[in-house]
C-alpha cells in the first residue's frame, strides 16, 4: 500500500485544485491535544432560512442609507446589537430563476444550466471555500447543520444542506441537534491501533479501486470520461477525509461546553440549542466554518402558526392571516438570532476578547417574498471579516450576492479573487 506521502505526490500530479491545498496541510497539526491557538482565529458562520421575509416589515427604508435609519418592525428583537450588525439591500444571485429551487444556489451563484445538455449544475459553497484554507487545523474542515427532518427551501427544496463541493456536489450535514452534537463531543472509545487498521483498511479499499477506475479510463469517450473525472474527485474527497482522521487520530474529543441535547425538539427549541452547537463549536476550535440551515415549518408549528409555509410566502399584502403569520416568524427569528449574538458577545477567548471579535455570520435567504429571487435579505455581523457595522448599506440594483460572500472570505483571510458570480468585492462594506 502507498504511503501517505506517495499519495499526496500523486495527488499533486492530478488535475484536483481545491483538494491539493488542504493535501498539503495535512503534516501541519502535530499536537499532542487540541488546544486552543494564542490568537484567535477567524471564523465563518452562515445562517440559511428557507420561505423569504416579509418584504414589508424586514427591509429598512431605503433612503435612510447609514447609521441613521429606523429598525423595521421584523428587526426589533435586533435593537441592542443595532450598531453591531449591516443590513444590506440590491443584492441577488443572478443565475436563480426558480422559487422552487431552495436554497440550492444561496452559497454559490452558480448557473444551473452552464453544462450544455444538462438541467442542473452547482459550484462549490462559500463556505466551502474558506474551509478548504481555515479547516486546516481543525478536527473539522467544516460542518454542515441541517434542521431536523427539514424538507425545505424556498418552496419545494429537497433537504440538502447549504454546502456544495468542489464538484457542485451536496455535502452531507448533522439532522438535528442530537446527531449534530454526537458528531462534535462524542468520544471514540476505539483502540488506537484498531483505529489505525481501519484507516489503512479503506486506504487499501481505496487504491485498489483507484487502480481499476484509472484502467477503466483507457479508451473511454469524452462524456464518459466526464462523468470518470466527477469520480475520480469522489476519490480524491474521500482520501481528504482518511487523511484527516489519520491527522487526529490519539487527540481527544474537547469536553462538549454544553449538556446533551434532549431527543425530539422541534421548531423554535430545535434552532436555539443548534444556534447553542455552533457556539460549542467555535469555543472549542472543532471547526472554523459551519451552515446551518434552519427549520421553517415546524417553527412555524411551535409558535402556534397553522398557515403552511409555502402558503405564508405568498401572502401579497392583502391577505391579512399569511401575513401576519409571516411577521411572527421574522420576529421569531430575529428573537433567536439576538440570543446567538449575545452570546457570542459573551463567550470570551483565551486573549481576553470575545467570539463575536473573531466571527464573520450571514444570515440570510435566497428568496426575498414569494417566488421574488431580488434583494435577497442579507443581515452581516461580527467582527471577524472587518466590515462596517451598523449600517443600512444600499447598493445598486441587481449587484451580486456573491460579492458580500467574496468580501467575506477576504475579510477572514481566505485569498479569493471570485467567488460564483461576483464581480469584486464590495468596497462600500469594508471597514
């Protein structure tokens, strides 16, 4: 069996272009136990809610631009972080033309008809991206939170999480506080050496079906050896999760700052423990770099709400019942995202600062009202990416969404020339 420098020499001679920066990360963790760094990192947190805002009452008035504007009725539970987060308004994604689609496009302004002679296409995620470079020392490259049973988007999404691969693939997330937490804190009581003959087991698993796909590829047409490549990027994926687990194998699991999660919770109760998970999370340095994608319908369902939430969407403004069902999830929502943020405020690192200093978070949806794919509601806190706060920043009509996620990634120090389709960063947001 090869060694792992003769794999990673071999993956270097590959046509990988995300993989071979994390590859060579790999000899960089050596420690004996997972401390925490002397600085504190930055991190990178976004926050995905199917089914809009209401258009209405979540949206500042776009000519109070500035410090200076009223918070809108949906925004109020936000009023003591008021000058500690950036509305900003005129963004969009402007390859997403279906209200069906989810949030399916939200992290990477793909196109989804860019491959001729195929109905769907994605790209990788933003987050992603940056966890190819701030997952490095992390027992976790990144993770991906989904809400339990969730089985929606915008309208009829699957319940996919947010985060797409290199290869515009889905990667898989932790359903539900309960998985999400077992996945962090939960100890492997696995012998080391049996650990270790596990690991060189799938590695043997691994090269013998690289060996026979490589064989394969000999003679094949170029579709074939299209849909070979997505393969072989497969293989390549795999191989980055064997070398991380080989990376950390010995170093315990941190002591979750958290009780277990109980089983069942739903809706509102489900979102604030999760939102307590990525607080875990981050505290510990298991991961720089999570999505959540929240529940919709069952918070709608524990707030006392009946009206379903595709319906809800399409309150117009004149049916009063939707609408005023749609307000009481914004409010909600706001609720909940001003309890995260005060704890992030709260949570102090080794240096004396707190999370929040170190935090870049989105939060955010790709539909605005209805099936409406314009002004997406975009809500940017923390200090981790050096961004203006406490503005209502207006750009101009139909700029790309992902120009904030590349303004982003730059700010927490991932070095991005594009991302999807943004055309530069946004210069009116930096700080």
């Amino acid at each position: 069996m090869n060694t792992p420098l003769k794999r990673r020499q071999f993956l270097r001679s590959s046509t990988a272009l995300i993989a071979l920066p994390s590859l060579e990360s790999f000899g960089f963790r050596k420690f004996a136990s997972a401390a925490a760094p002397a600085t504190p990192p930055k991190r990178l947190v976004f926050l995905g809610f199917g089914w809009g805002i209401t258009t209405e009452s979540w949206y500042p008035d776009i000519t109070q631009k500035g410090t200076g504007y009223t918070l809108p009725a949906g925004l109020q539970p936000l009023a003591r972080h008021k000058a500690d987060f950036t509305i900003v308004q005129g963004l969009w994604n402007k390859y997403s033309n279906q209200g069906h689609a989810g949030s399916t496009f939200w992290l990477t302004g793909a196109n989804r008809y860019a491959q001729p002679g195929q109905n769907f296409h994605n790209s990788i995620s933003v987050d992603q991206v940056a966890a190819a470079q701030l997952g490095r020392e992390t027992r976790f490259a990144s993770i991906q939170l989904n809400g339990e049973g969730n089985m929606e988007g915008s309208g009829h999404g699957p319940g996919l999480s947010m985060a797409w691969d290199v290869s515009g693939k889905p990667v898989a997330g932790q359903n539900g506080p309960l998985a999400a937490y077992h996945r962090l804190f939960s100890k492997d009581t696995t012998p080391i050496e049996q650990q270790k003959a596990m690991l060189a087991q799938k590695r043997s698993v691994l090269d013998t079906v690289l060996e026979n796909a490589r064989a394969m590829q000999r003679g094949l047409g170029k579709t074939d050896n299209a849909k070979l490549d997505e393969y072989f990027q497969g293989i390549r994926d795999i191989e980055t999760r064997l070398s991380k687990d080989e990376q950390w194998i010995g170093v315990p699991q941190p002591n979750a700052p958290m009780s277990e999660p109980k089983p069942g919770l739903a809706g509102r109760e489900e979102i604030k423990i999760m939102y307590d998970i990525i607080l875990a999370a981050l505290q510990t340095d298991s991961t720089r770099v999570l999505t959540y994608r929240q529940p919709v319908s069952t918070l709608l369902t524990s707030i006392g709400i009946k009206v379903a939430p595709h319906d809800m969407s399409h309150y117009h403004s004149t049916m009063g019942e939707k609408q005023e069902a749609s307000q009481k999830r914004d409010l909600t929502q706001s609720e909940l995202l001003a309890g995260l943020i005060d704890k992030l405020k709260t949570t102090k690192e080794a240096d004396g600062t707190t999370l929040f200093d170190h935090t870049a978070l989105a939060y955010g949806s790709n539909i605005r009202t209805e099936h409406n794919l314009d002004n997406c509601p975009t809500l940017l806190t923390g200090g981790g990416a050096g961004i203006k706060l406490g503005h209502n920043l207006v750009v101009s009509k139909d700029t790309p969404l992902c120009n904030a996620w590349l303004t982003l990634l730059n700010g927490v120090g991932v070095d991005a020339e594009r991302h999807g389709d943004s055309t530069g960063v946004l210069k009116e947001l930096i700080a």
